[in-house]
C-alpha cells in the first residue's frame, strides 16, 4: 500500500485507491509487479482455478456493478471445505495478488483450504468506480456466492491485507451474507485518520482531508470471532505501532494472536518469515482456534 505525500488541503478519498485495468487476467504467467515469486511446487492446476463475474451492488446504489473474481479449490466441494476469503490490498488488480493467494491454496498441503478473491470495482476488469461502500459491497457479494454454494458460516474465514483489512473487519463486525468464524489482518491500518497524520505530520481531524470513515481501530471492538494478527516491525507505510498494534490492543474477542515479525516490511512478511513457517502459523490458527 502506497501512502502518498501529502500537501495543502488533500482527500485521501481520490488517492487511497490505486487500481489498474487489464484486459486479461494472468496469474502464473503475469509478469506484472509482484511481492515474490513462487516454484512450480506452488501451482494450482488449471481445472482448479474458476474466474468468474458477480454482480455487486452497494445499499447506496440504485444499479448492480459486475466485478470479477477466482475461486481456488473445487467448486463441488465448497460445502464442506474451510475457505478463506482474501481481501486485497490498494494497488493494481488480482494478478499483482495472485501469488499471495496461491500461497493460501498450498497451506496445510495444496488445496488444503479454498481460498476466494475478487476485485474491487475499478481494479483489473472489474467495472465500476472504487468507494468505500463499494469494497464492503464487493466483498459481500464474494460471500453471497460462497453461502450459495453451500459454505457455513462455521468454516469461513476472512483474510485481510493493508487496504483490504477494511473490508474484512467491517465484515466480520457487522451484519452480511455470512458471519466469518475467523479474522485474519496482515498490515492492517488503525484509521484514515492515522493514516493522515501519520503522513503529513501533521496533529490534524482526519476530516480535514478525507470522508472516509474506515476505523479498524474501532470495528475490531465488535469482532468477537478468533483474530490473528500479523506485522512486519519494519513496516515503513503503515507503522506496526501505530496501526497494527492499536488494532490488536483494542480486540477484546475470544482469542487473540499477535505475530510481529522482526525485520519485515509492509510487503515482505512472507519472504522474511519463510514461505513455509509463515503457511504453518496460518494453518495452526485456522485449525487450532
């Protein structure tokens, strides 16, 4: 996630969301910006991997807007699989995300959990234009697909990474298609308002430069599920003390599980834990809490 600097009177709104639009989707083959890289062990076979379209529509819009998405698994056997929802961050479109995800796919052994993504309105060939209440919808509608194909609220677990943490606490807190049994943020950010001072440097309101009222901070107040947090302690864009931390103080949930991982940075917390140390303590979690 890309803070920008900022100058003057500024909305976050305009510059919190950083998509690009594609006329294709890539995933192993992209040559695109990715985090790391992943061995041919890794790969999902292609009958396993579905891209489809849904349709999103937010409480605040008269008209649906169609989105794209990938389920990894088998679709057959969405029923009785655990899946994870994995919600995205800023930046570009599922391609850019597509290794992160498939790191998922091969926790606990590949296909070992299903793992669903989609993009946001505006991001890759999604239509649209992001917004706020426009990620909540997207992601929403990802779990109205997955309830119709039978998934329990019981073996649905949501993932969220930098920007994408919004939605998934939102979801988890609130009232939508499916009530997660778990909570998972890597990175996450504590408010827009945190993000503002944190980046101008300035002791300002937050609504002095943005409308956005995404407060991590304060929805996870209302998350009682399972939450695991992770952070890279040398997160340079979303600092681990005053986001991360702050969200992981203020959980007063069932259980509570902090990783604050020495030396890694906003984007780096798979390549410096180790692939493999870092699929295992997803693994404990998801089937240990």
């Amino acid at each position: 996630m890309v803070l920008p600097v900022f100058t003057g009177c500024f909305d976050l709104d305009d510059n919190l969301y950083n998509p690009s639009k594609i006329s294709a989707y890539k995933l192993d083959a992209y040559d695109g910006d990715t985090d790391f890289h992943l061995g041919l062990s890794y790969r999902i076979p292609d009958s396993l991997v579905h891209i489809f379209t849904l349709s999103s529509q937010a409480s605040d819009e008269s008209s649906a807007t169609t989105i794209y998405a990938i389920y990894i698994g088998s679709v057959t056997r969405i029923a009785t699989d655990t899946v994870i929802m994995y919600c995205h961050g800023n930046k570009d479109h599922m391609d850019g995300y597509w290794t992160r995800a498939e790191l998922l796919a091969n926790t606990g052994g590949k296909n070992r959990f299903g793992v669903m993504l989609v993009d946001y309105r505006g991001y890759g060939m999604s239509e649209g234009e992001s917004s706020e209440n426009g990620l909540y919808a997207d992601v929403d509608a990802a779990l109205k697909w997955l309830k119709g194909k039978g998934l329990a609220d019981s073996r649905l677990v949501m993932y969220g990474f930098s920007m994408g943490t919004a939605p998934a606490t939102k979801l988890a807190a609130g009232n939508y298609s499916m009530k997660p049994s778990k909570l998972m943020l890597e990175a996450p950010f504590a408010s827009a308002e945190t993000m503002i001072q944190d980046a101008s440097g300035l002791d300002l309101p937050g609504d002095f430069f943005t409308t956005l009222s995404v407060n991590n901070a304060e929805e996870i107040k209302s998350v009682t599920q399972p939450f695991f947090w992770i952070h890279g302690e040398a997160d340079s864009f979303l600092n681990i003390e005053t986001h991360g931390q702050v969200v992981f103080n203020n959980y007063s949930g069932s259980y509570g599980e902090a990783h604050r991982i020495p030396g890694a940075d906003h984007r780096t917390i798979q390549t410096t834990m180790g692939f493999q140390n870092y699929m295992n303590a997803v693994e404990d979690f998801i089937v240990l809490h």
